[in-house]
C-alpha cells in the first residue's frame, strides 16, 4: 500500500498535471507603438492596433520582425532618415536598447490574461526568475502587474492595492514556472534569426549582423538561463 505521502505526492502531480493540459501559457510580448505622430516608417509593419501586443517567437512574420524594429527606433530620439540602413544605424549606436512589454501569461480555458503594465520593458524578461526565489518582480505600472507567491501556487495578478480583487488573475502551479521560462527563453532565441533573414532581405548588408548582436546583448536572448524544470 502506498504511504499517506505518497498518496499526497500523486495528488499534488495530478493536480500540476490538469494545469498543464489547461495550457498555462508564457509568452515574450511587445507592445506595438502607436506611429501616428513619428516619422514613415522605412519598411513594412505588421497591421496591429496601438498599444496591443505582439508574441515573439520562430513563427514571426518578416512585418512582424519590422514592427519589433520599428519599436526599437520608436524608444530613440525622433529623427528622419533617408534609408534602413541609417535608422537601424542609429539603433545600433545606442548605449542600451529597450522596448515596452515583458511577459504575457495565458489561462487558455478561463480566458484569463495577465499582460505587462505601463513601462515595463522587454529587456528585464529574466527578472521573473526572481519569483523562484520568493519575490515577486517589478512588472509596470497603471495597471501594477504582481505575482503573490503561495506554497504551491502563483497567482499572477493584472494589478494590485484596492483594484487586486476586480483584476484578472492566472493561477500557475509553482513546478511550472522553470518550464514556462524555459519556453520563453527558446522562444526569443528562435526569433533572433528572423531577424537576421528580415535584415539581409532588406539589404541592411554588416549592419544587420551588427543589429542581431545589440538585441542579443542588450535583450539576453543566447545567453544561458540556467533554470532547470522541476
């Protein structure tokens, strides 16, 4: 017979499991910059309403990957440019790159999504491997994105103080999260050569080398996430 442990144990796996056929998802997200009042943009952008967002991933379309570039110089100082390969020129030439979004987490059956708040950026992706640790990272602002950290579960909540409750939430099992980061982390890493293949089929030539180096550094897509999955 199985001790009172074990039985616990398999009931705590059922449990994680359900979740996992529930679909938690995790996805690196960008939010798309409102054009309207910047200079034409130089190439083609995804179609997306401002202030909505876009998945990054191995599935991107090259006006998708255009959109992300776009959002980069939209973060610099306004200036018009002649050609691709001076704007991207002056992207490269910035001392740190920085795009607003973060991670958006997914109940795929409740419908329940929890997205970055106001100036969170992209480029502080790894700082959720603090909830690991029992803190929960600084994830925007208006609405104030929060991770409350229970013993087995994680609720991720679209803001917090007096507007916590009437927020959306998305409960995520804690023996899940290294998965859902790990997912993350190989999908940006599937996204950086789009951008390569985006570069060179708009001729940008050394430039575009130069500009997968500065997203690589400053967003720390390759390097190693040692988070192993429990």
């Amino acid at each position: 017979m199985l001790s009172r442990q074990a039985t616990e144990n398999q009931r705590k796996e059922r449990g994680w499991l359900c979740f996992s056929v529930r679909l938690i998802k995790m996805q690196a997200v960008i939010e798309v910059p409102n054009f309207e009042f910047e200079p034409p943009q130089l190439w083609p952008v995804a179609s997306a309403e401002p202030y909505s967002w876009i998945p990054l991933d191995g599935d991107c379309s090259d006006a998708e990957v255009g959109l992300f570039v776009s959002g980069l110089r939209s973060a610099l100082e306004p200036t018009e440019f002649a050609s691709p390969q001076e704007v991207v020129a002056q992207i490269v030439a910035a001392e740190d790159l920085i795009l607003c979004g973060g991670l958006r987490v997914t109940d795929t059956v409740t419908g329940a999504v929890v997205t970055p708040g106001c100036c969170a950026g992209l480029e502080d992706w790894r700082t959720w491997a603090a909830v690991l640790g029992g803190r929960s990272p600084w994830l925007g602002h208006d609405p104030t994105p929060e991770v409350e950290i229970g013993v087995e579960e994680l609720r991720v909540w679209q803001d917090t103080g007096a507007h916590r409750r009437a927020a959306e939430s998305v409960v995520v099992p804690r023996p899940l999260l290294p998965g859902l980061l790990n997912g993350v982390h190989r999908d940006l890493v599937a996204f950086l050569p789009l951008v390569r293949r985006w570069a060179d089929r708009i001729g940008l030539g050394d430039n575009g080398s130069t500009l997968v180096e500065a997203i690589d550094r400053d967003f720390e897509v390759t390097a190693p996430f040692p988070i192993a999955a429990e």
